[in-house]
C-alpha cells in the first residue's frame, strides 16, 4: 500500500543490459516503485532509476562485482498482503528448475519474478504462485520487442496488469 492507503503502482522491468532512454524513464516517473529483477548492465541505470522514484533491484548473471554490491541476489518482501520473491534467472511457470520450486516451497511467495530469458512471462505454476518476467528492456539480446510489466498491488493481490511495448530492440529512440 502506498501513503495514501491505496495499491501501489509496480513498474517491473529487467535485463536492461546497460540501456535507459526517456521512454523507460517516463513510465518509471509515473509509479509509486520501480523493481528491476536483474541484468542492470551499469550502477547508471540504478542511479537513473533512483531519481524517478524509489527502487528495489536484483543483480543478475552479467553484474560485476560493483553491481552485486549495490543489488542483492535475491528479495524476499512483503507489499500488501503479498510475499514477493524477486531473482534473476528462474524459469517458466509449470517448468521451474528443482532449486526454485524448493525456494518456493521454503519462503511461500505469492508473486515469483525473474528476468533473464528476455522473454515476456505472466503465469500461474501449479503450485499456485503467480510468475512474472517482464521480458527485456534493453537493446542486448535476441527478443524482437523490448518490454516491461506495471501493475497494481493492493490487498487483493496484483491487479491492472499492463504489458508495456518500448519498441523494437535495436530501434533506438532519440533521448
């Protein structure tokens, strides 16, 4: 919940590999918290998300040491009534490798979210977990369109979730 006792606005993004323009910044501007679930590329792109509004981040396979000590490896939160786990890589709903299903069974969560694949995933396992990957939202990879996630959390859990399009990787905007 945010200050005004209503759901939070989530803007969920990863794999941003180094890349912010002023079009990921724009939607950043307009949420009450940014979460970027790893693969940041450069502490500018923290530092750049930092001053649209409050961030929580994950380090993901290609983050140096600075990075990893600025972003944990894992979150393991609270929003609302939901427990959130956020890491980098994952897996797919219905598919979760045996170290995240044992994880799952470990800490609970409500809400999975992992990045790494580039590939945009919304999905409930049959463990009853909702899993969330934003996709890419970075020129560096083989998706075709780059994309983030935003979403409502409140008491209900998440809801308005919205599939952001930023445009085609390698089709760069003028900043």
């Amino acid at each position: 919940m945010n200050a005004k006792g209503t759901a939070q606005r989530i803007l969920l993004l990863s794999d941003t590999h180094g890349h912010m323009d002023e079009s990921i910044r724009t939607h950043a501007r307009a949420v009450d918290e940014i979460w970027h679930a790893g693969d940041i590329g450069s502490l500018d792109v923290l530092d750049d998300l930092r001053q649209c509004g409050p961030l929580v981040a994950v380090h993901g396979n290609i983050d140096d040491g600075a990075m990893r000590r600025e972003a944990p490896k894992d979150i393991h939160t609270q929003r609302a009534q939901s427990r959130i786990w956020m890491t980098h890589i994952g897996g797919v709903a219905g598919r979760l490798p045996h170290a995240i299903r044992a994880g799952i069974a470990t800490h609970q969560p409500h809400i999975f979210i992992c990045g790494h694949s580039h590939i945009l995933r919304v999905g409930h396992d049959p463990s009853g977990v909702l899993c969330l990957n934003p996709g890419a939202a970075g020129h560096h990879g083989f998706h075709h369109m780059r994309t983030m996630l935003r979403f409502d959390l409140g008491v209900q859990g998440i809801e308005n979730l919205v599939v952001i399009e930023l445009g085609k990787r390698g089709a760069l905007k003028a900043l």
